[in-house]
C-alpha cells in the first residue's frame, strides 16, 4: 500500500474516532445536565423548605413569649392572692380575739366584721380556684407546645 492510500483510511479513521469522542462527550454533558438539573430542583425544595421551618421556628419562639409572659402573670396572680389571703386571715384571727373579749356591743361589730371577712375570704377563694383553673389552661397550653415542638 502506497501512502497515498494510507492517509486517506488514516484520514477516515482519525474522523470516525473524533465522531465518537465528541458523540461521547456530548452525551456525558446532556447527563451531566440532567443531574445538575435535578440537584437545582432539589435545592429550591430544600430552600422552600428552610423558609418553612424558619417560620415555624419564629412563630413558636413567639409563643414561647407569650407563654413566659402568661406563666409570670399567674404567678404574680396567685402569689398576690396568697398575701391578701394570708393578710385576711390575720385580721380574722385578730377580729376572732377581740369579740371573744368583747362586750355584747362590741360582739355585734365583730359579727358585722366577720361577715365582711368571710365574704372577702370567699371571693379571694374564688379567685384562687379562677387561678387554678388559669394554671390547668396554661399547663395545657405548656403540653401542646412541647407537643408542637417535639413535631
């Protein structure tokens, strides 16, 4: 064989095989951007997401807030009525003392008295069941934010 003839079949061989690299490259590049096509869709779902959870995040430490806030109230609440019942308490042992020693005049003052206490001490009862009620309510609302929070 001449090489004439040689080149050109060396000619064909060298664009046959050049076809095929470029085809093969080409291919890896359309996979390539199936994939990257895929992953920029995953990242806005993932992005979607964060915004999601980011918001959840902000509502509930909101919650929290107010939650805290809520908790102080009650107990300053329930700590005032403690005092005014403690307080009332005194005064009726106190007014309990003095009609004993008291003359008949007096007994009808401390009578009036007690009668004035003992409606103060029911409504500071009343006040203090109110506060408990508040504190089952808030014990709930405590559980269900754990709740939402452990979701």
């Amino acid at each position: 064989m001449t090489a004439n003839r040689l080149l050109p079949i060396l000619n064909l061989f060298g664009c046959v095989l050049i076809t095929g690299i470029i085809v093969a490259q080409w291919l890896k590049e359309h996979r390539l951007d199936d994939t990257i096509s895929g992953l920029y869709k995953e990242l806005a779902t993932t992005r979607d997401l964060l915004d999601t959870e980011q918001k959840r995040a902000s509502a509930l430490e909101s919650d929290v807030v107010q939650l805290k806030e809520s908790v102080q109230a009650t107990m300053d609440a329930r700590k005032e009525s403690e005092e005014a019942l403690a307080k009332i308490i005194a005064e009726g042992d106190a007014l309990k003392a003095v009609a004993a020693s008291a003359d008949q005049a007096n007994q009808e003052q401390v009578t009036v008295w007690q009668k004035a206490l003992n409606e103060r001490d029911e409504k500071i009862r009343s006040l203090n069941e109110s506060l408990k009620t508040t504190r089952a309510r808030l014990d709930e609302a405590i559980a269900k934010l754990k709740e939402a929070g452990a979701r």
